[in-house]
C-alpha cells in the first residue's frame, strides 16, 4: 500500500499562459489540474468526486499527455 503524500509548490506563471487562460475565460488552476489528472490517470467519478478536484478529461486527453511527457522525455532525465 503507498503511503499518501502532500506537496504544495508555489510556481509563478508566465503571463503568456495566463493570457491565454484569460481570453478562453478558464481558471489557470483548472487547466494545470486537468493536465495533471490526465498525465497521471487519475479518475474522478460523479459518484466518488476527488475532494481535491483533479479528474482526467477523457482517454484521447491521458493518451495525448502521456505522449507528450514521453515526447519531451521527462522519464529519461535522470537515466
């Protein structure tokens, strides 16, 4: 069984994506935890919401995060 862990991080945003978060009229925060829940499959069923509000926006979304993490090679940094 994993044991559970809490992080915060504070990270400033650069103010090109929050213009874009701004003329789509969509919370910076609700972009960054979709993206998050998609990269890490993490489901959040209308009967069992996550109290933290991440949810994965479908398959297509988790298939095209995983691959762009593949992409840009994030799992063979420290290899």
């Amino acid at each position: 069984m994993s044991k559970r862990r809490k992080h915060k991080l504070t990270l400033h945003l650069p103010d090109e994506f929050l213009d874009l978060c701004e003329e789509d009229g969509i919370a910076p925060e609700t972009v960054l935890r979709g993206f998050i829940a998609d990269l890490a499959g993490i489901m959040s069923w209308v009967a069992n919401p996550r109290a933290d509000g991440c949810s994965s926006n479908g398959s297509d979304d988790r298939s095209m995060a995983s691959e762009y993490y593949e992409r840009v090679g994030y799992p063979w940094w420290n290899r």
